[in-house]
C-alpha cells in the first residue's frame, strides 16, 4: 500500500455521518475521548473533572449574613475584590470583633459578680397593727427594797460594797445630804452580828421583780387613741434594765391593737412617774446600774424580742416627749446577691427568727456554756446567775463580745426590697445588641457558622474518600491507546478543531 503524507481530510468528512462528527456551530477544545477503551462510560466521565472544574454545591463562607464576610471572602475577579479593599475589610471586622469580645466580657463579670439593687418605695395602708411599746426604768432596783440579805449577797454586784462586804466610803459621803438614808444605809451595811440565809436566790426572775419597780405605782395615766387603758394591758419581759413593761404584746390571747389614722392623739399616750427617789446611788461600777434618770423605750414588732440596752432610746422626766414611728419591710436576697439565708434559721429560745433574737439566743448560748449559768434577761432554763458569778464570769464574758451598729431612724413607711440588678435576659440582650451594633449578627447568624463548618469538614471528608476511590478505578482502568492497524500505516491525518472557550459538554473526537 502507497503511503500518502500530509493528507487531509474533506471537510464533508468532518460533518457527515460516522465516528468523526461534531457540531459545526459549536467549537470545543483538543480532546480525545477515550470512547473505545473498557470501562469508558465512568472513567470518561471522570477525566471530564480535572482540578480546573469548581465543584458544585462547595459550602462558601461568603454566603453566610455575617456582615463583612463577603467582601473578605471576594475573589480577584469579582467586582471590589482588590487585595486593598480585602485587607481594610478584614482590619475592620478584627476591630469590631475585637470591640465585642471586650464589651462582651465586660458584661459577662459584670453578671458573674451577682449585683444587686435596693428598690425602696412607700405604700399606703388603710389599717395598721400598733406596734409593741416596751418601756423600762433605767433604775433596775428601788434601793429602800432592799434586804440585809440581799445587799449581803449582792452589794458588791450593785457598786455599794467593797469585796470585803463593807460599805464604799463614796456611797456614805454622796449620802451626806440625806441623813435619814445614809443613818439607813450604815445600819444595812453593818454584818457584824449577821447570820446570813443558806440560801440565796441569785440574780433571779423572782429577784428582779420583787426589787423592781412595778407600773401599778409608776403608771399615773395611760390612753390608747382617746381611750384608758392600764396595767392590764401591759405584760411584764425581763432586760438587762431589770423587769420592764411591754405594751401591745399580743400575749396570753391579747388581739393586736390597730390604728386607722397618724398624728398626735391616735396613737399611745402615758405618763410615769419614774421614783427618782428610790434609785440606786449613781456611782454603780456595773451594767445594771446607770447615771441617767428616766425611762428607757424601744419600739419594735411583736414577733421580735426588746433588745432595750442597744436599740432603745431615752425620755427623760420633766418633759413631754413626741416620737413618731414607722413600719419597714425588709425583704433581702440569699447568697450570691445577699448575705442572708434563703432557708428559716432555727433559734433555739425563739420561734420567731430575728437579729435581735438571734444576738439574745447567740449571748444565752456562750454565757451557759462558759457560765453554767444565765443572766435574767436570758430565756432558757438554766440556772441564774449568782452575783458572784456575775462579777466573775457573765459579765466579763459579754465584755468580749462586740456588735457595732450604725443606723438612722426612719421617719417614713417604707417597703425596702433588694432585688438581682443583672439577669440573664440582660445579659442576652446587652450582648445581642453588642453583636448586632459591631459585627452585625445574631444567634442564627452565628447557627449559620457552625452550619458551614459542619458542611466544610464533610466536603473534606468526602474529598478524600473519593480520593481513594480514584486511584484504585485508575489502577483498574487506564490502558494504553492502541494504533490503528488499518490506517497509522497509510494515512497521516491532520485535524484542525478550534477551543471552545464555555465549559460544556464535550463532544466524542476520534483521533
């Protein structure tokens, strides 16, 4: 067979029927279809997917809404998409992410410090319950009430005896003025032919309210909104003062007095005589006696014991004394917010918890148990303390123990209410809005993110394992392109196709 070189083919060949067919419209680029090798349908189709083909449906960063993204993420085609622009859109959103992280955080402390606020406000009542009254005299003991036997065992707790039991030459001297009660007092003092009682009371209930003043004498007038009233309304309580007098207690199935309206006149109103002449000398060494004369009053609640000794305050004799008075509800917060418990403390003198119970309880417990003994202010029912015991251990004991408060007195009716300053719904909201003014984004915008990293983990994921798969079809498939016996001996053809310049679907080229 004559070989013929540079032969070309007509150009009916290449539009006419046959293996060597194309569109004469449509240009497409040089490439051999390898049509006649085994397994031609599947691998053909992947040697159409070269690294040049994007692939459809790749999880993008820059569809997400967060604001800036998709000018960061733009290409060097796109439209904005220079290397300048890109770089002064990544150096903002680093600032504004910067901003929210701070402000964020700033926030967040803020919460973990469980602040709190105190919302005070007034409220109106038509009716209210009157408050208890205690009332004391700052005199515990009338000093013409007392027995031999009871200056002999409690002289020296009383400041009128020396430890040796003789009387103080102050208390003779500061007598010299009243020469009946100095000529009495000597006579009392002398022990010299006296056989003292094997047996003494002590510092006693029963002492206090035999030595005590009593109101039947002290109580010269008592009104309640306009109305008498008496001994009968009050109830006897024992303080560090000794016995005194609580009015309004609400004890032994007493209703609670009320009143209707404010001012002067509807309230309570008494006069007292205080029995200044049957005090005890002045000069006292001890709690129990003072250097003030007249009463001493607290107001409080009837759930609450008189703690008269440190909340009480002073009216002297010889004037008329107005107090106004009002109700405060208190409502705290436990821990973090507050330093109260959320859970009822239980006391173990009272059924009621309050501070001042609380202190009275607390003071019981510590004398008892360094004292084997109570003082007569405190319940229980250990024994009382004797005046020597008093000297010796229950007071130096209280001496060690220090509360200091500093408050004013309110004139006003006040609800005081602590509440949380920074809830959980504020610190969503402060760091929604922070979100929203700095990188423009919420809570599906940030749902958004995590759902292209999930997409782009399993595009990776699937690009490997298809990976895989590709090397082993590729070992099992490709062969070499065999020469056609009838036609590379004989003809030299030269086929002229033009690129095609759209990606497509490439028609079958024979060589």
């Amino acid at each position: 067979m004559s070989r013929s070189s540079g032969a070309r083919l007509p150009a009916a060949a290449l539009t006419g029927p046959g293996p060597f067919r194309m569109a004469r419209e449509e240009p497409a680029p040089v490439a051999v279809a390898a049509a006649g090798q085994p397994g031609g349908g599947r691998g053909g189709e992947r040697a159409l997917q070269g690294p040049g083909v994007a692939r459809r449906g790749r999880p993008s960063l820059s569809r997400a809404k967060l604001h800036g993204l998709r000018h960061m993420c733009a290409g060097r085609t796109a439209a904005g998409g220079s290397f300048q622009r890109r770089a002064l859109w990544v150096l903002a959103f680093c600032t504004s992410l910067g901003l929210l992280l701070s402000w964020s955080s700033n926030r967040l402390l803020y919460w973990l410090s469980f602040p709190s606020h105190t919302r005070v406000h007034r409220e109106w009542s038509r009716q209210l319950p009157f408050p208890a009254v205690t009332v004391c005299n700052n005199n515990p003991l009338r000093f013409p009430r007392l027995s031999k036997g009871d200056l002999y065992y409690a002289g020296h707790w009383l400041g009128l005896l020396l430890p040796n039991r003789t009387a103080r030459p102050l208390v003779s001297e500061l007598l010299r003025g009243d020469e009946p009660r100095r000529q009495w007092f000597r006579k009392l003092a002398d022990f010299r032919l006296f056989l003292p009682p094997r047996h003494f009371e002590g510092i006693s209930a029963a002492f206090m309210d035999r030595l005590g003043h009593q109101l039947e004498d002290m109580l010269l007038s008592c009104k309640y909104r306009g109305e008498l009233c008496g001994p009968h309304n009050f109830s006897s309580v024992f303080t560090k003062y000794g016995k005194c007098y609580m009015f309004n207690s609400g004890e032994d199935g007493k209703p609670l007095l009320t009143t209707v309206k404010g001012g002067t006149g509807n309230g309570l109103e008494i006069m007292l005589d205080i029995q200044q002449d049957e005090y005890l000398p002045i000069w006292g060494e001890t709690e129990e006696t003072t250097f003030e004369a007249g009463v001493k009053v607290q107001i409080h609640s009837q759930s609450e014991p008189p703690f008269i000794q440190e909340l009480g305050f002073g009216v002297a004799p010889g004037f008329q004394t107005f107090v106004a008075t009002q109700e405060q509800r208190l409502t705290y917060l436990p821990p973090p917010w507050g330093e109260c418990r959320s859970s009822e403390m239980g006391l173990d003198f009272f059924p009621v918890y309050s501070i001042t119970a609380c202190r009275i309880d607390c003071e019981t417990r510590y004398i008892v148990e360094n004292c084997n003994c109570r003082m007569v202010h405190m319940p229980g029912d250990a024994p009382f303390c004797t005046p020597e015991q008093h000297k010796e251990c229950a007071e130096p004991a209280l001496e060690n123990i220090l509360v200091l408060d500093i408050f004013f007195e309110a004139l006003n009716y006040e609800t005081i209410e602590q509440k949380k300053a920074y809830e959980v719904a504020a610190l969503l909201g402060d760091i929604g809005g922070q979100m929203g003014l700095f990188i423009g984004a919420s809570i599906l915008t940030i749902l958004e993110l995590f759902d292209y990293i999930y997409e782009l983990i399993k595009e990776k994921l699937l690009d490997l394992l298809g990976k895989e798969e590709d090397e082993g079809s590729h070992d099992e498939n490709v062969s070499t392109c065999d020469t056609m016996p009838n036609h590379s001996e004989t003809i030299s053809h030269t086929v002229n196709v033009p690129l095609q310049t759209a990606l497509g679907t490439l028609e079958e080229i024979a060589c």
